[in-house]
C-alpha cells in the first residue's frame, strides 16, 4: 500500500487504571472458565505469538483499490465483498485455539451490536477451523456475526494480503465504504475504544 500513514492514537491508548479495571470486570464474565484466555490475559501464552496491537491508520488518499474477495461462510452460503458495497465492514481473521481471539470476542461483539444499524457489517475470518469448531467457539463467546471458512481456499486471507497483509492472528481490519482498508489493528484489540473510534471515523467519511 503506498505512503501509509502509521500512528497510535496516544488520547485513546492511554486508558486510565479503573477503565481498565472496568474492562478486564467485562471480559471476566465471558472467560472465566476459559483457561487459554485466561492464560493469555496472565502472560503465559503457551509460546503463542502474537501481534502487540499495534494500530494503523492509512489516510484516505492512499488506500490504494478496493479489495475483492469471496468465500464461504460456516453455514455454506456464499459470500463477497460485493455483499457490502457501501457499508463500513470490519474484518476479524480468528481460530478458536488462538488465546487471544478468546480474549477480545466480547468486545467484537459488542462493538457488532452498537453498529449493526449504522450501516457496519462484521465479517469474521477463520483461518484454521472446521465448521463445528468455529460453531462451538462462536456459541461460547456469544459471537452472532458471520465467519468465513477459509483454511481450505485462504482465498480471503490473500485477497487482504495483497493490499495491507494481516501478519498475525488476530487482525482487525476496517474497511471503508468504497472497500478500500481504511486501519489495521495487528493482535488483540488494545482496548474496545480505540476499534470504536476507527470504526466511527469511517462511518463519518463520505
């Protein structure tokens, strides 16, 4: 992608101690019984590598083309980018062994469920999983927006690799409304307000 511009956002990266309090309270309750993101939140990540969340932002003028992409959901239905011309899609590539995929689904999720009537579509990519796995994981972690299956084809993970590559699981990316990638969040979310915030500036764009 040409001329990418990288930052952090430094007003939402600094998350004061009891909003991070607050936050780790909400995941509790959805991974408590879970021991790998239990794990992952401790430090021991079982030699899992991951990306350090960093995000990003790629400004409008060098977003490079929209990126095509097809594949199949878990149910079997076909998919492609063309389902979404014109909405802000944001694309979370997962597996269910990954730690903390566990970890940051809740806020997905949430995050789905604030936009789902602002013209935001979630898209999950899962890279590795057969369709009862991918099934259970979504059941567990209360996940209701669609998941591609892509380990037979990778035909979604190189569409995006060939415009702004994912590098680790999990990526987050936000896809603008001319399907172009607008910002890339590499590992776990850092924090829900900072995908919040990319997902609202896309939305606010023309």
């Amino acid at each position: 992608m040409r001329a990418a511009k990288t930052r952090t956002r430094r007003r939402l990266a600094l998350v004061l101690p009891a909003a991070a309090a607050a936050a780790a309270l909400l995941l509790s309750g959805c991974t408590a019984n879970d021991s790998l993101a239990s794990q992952y939140r401790s430090g021991s990540g079982q030699n899992y590598i991951a990306g350090d969340g960093t995000v990003s932002e790629f400004a409008a003028g060098s977003r490079g083309d929209a990126v095509s992409f097809q594949g199949e959901l878990a149910d079997g239905s076909p998919v492609s980018s063309k389902d979404y011309t014109g909405d802000v899609l944001v694309v979370n590539f997962w597996y269910a062994g990954c730690p903390p995929c566990r970890v940051e689904a809740p806020d997905l999720e949430a995050l789905y469920q604030k936009y789902k009537t602002e013209g935001v579509d979630f898209l999950g990519v899962n890279l590795y999983d057969s369709a009862s796995t991918a099934a259970s994981f979504e059941k567990d972690k209360g996940v209701t927006y669609p998941s591609v299956l892509d380990r037979d084809t990778g035909s979604v993970l190189l569409a995006f690799s060939k415009t702004v590559p994912p590098k680790a699981t999990p990526t987050t990316l936000v896809i603008d409304k001319k399907g172009r990638v607008s910002a890339r969040i590499l590992g776990a979310i850092p924090d829900r307000s900072i995908l919040d915030s990319l997902i609202s500036d896309a939305v606010a764009e023309n």
